[in-house]
C-alpha cells in the first residue's frame, strides 16, 4: 500500500514540478524505451536460433558446394 501512495505522490510532485504535457512526454520515452528493449531482446534471440541452424546446417552447405565444384570440373 506504501508503494501506490508512494507512487501517487512522486507522479503529483512531477506534475506540479514539470508540468502535465512534460510528465505525459517522460512517461511516452519510458513507453518507448520499453518497447525498444522488448524488440532488441526479440532480435537476439531471433539471432540465436539463426546462428544454431546455421551451425547445424553447415557441413550440408559444404557437401553442396564440393559437390557443385566436381560437377563443373
């Protein structure tokens, strides 16, 4: 319960510090910030898994290419 009035009172003294269209901007970048985070985390694990099947894939890509080189030779 502490937490919410704490909260409450830190967003009050912003607005009457800052003003209304300030706070409402600091909360919009903290949104933005989080949502940024939240893909540069999808990205790495996206990264991840390509980088696994790349891995796994590997001796096949080359068995392709050996293959390709003998046949044009």
């Amino acid at each position: 319960m502490l937490g919410i009035y704490l909260s409450f009172t830190i967003i009050i003294l912003m607005i009457a510090y800052a003003g209304m269209e300030a706070t409402m901007r600091v909360f919009a970048y903290v949104d933005i910030m989080i949502r940024w985070q939240w893909v540069q985390f999808r990205m790495f694990m996206m990264r991840r898994k390509l980088e696994q099947q790349l891995i796994k894939d590997l001796p096949n890509f080359n068995k392709v290419i050996k293959e390709m080189k003998e046949h044009d030779q």
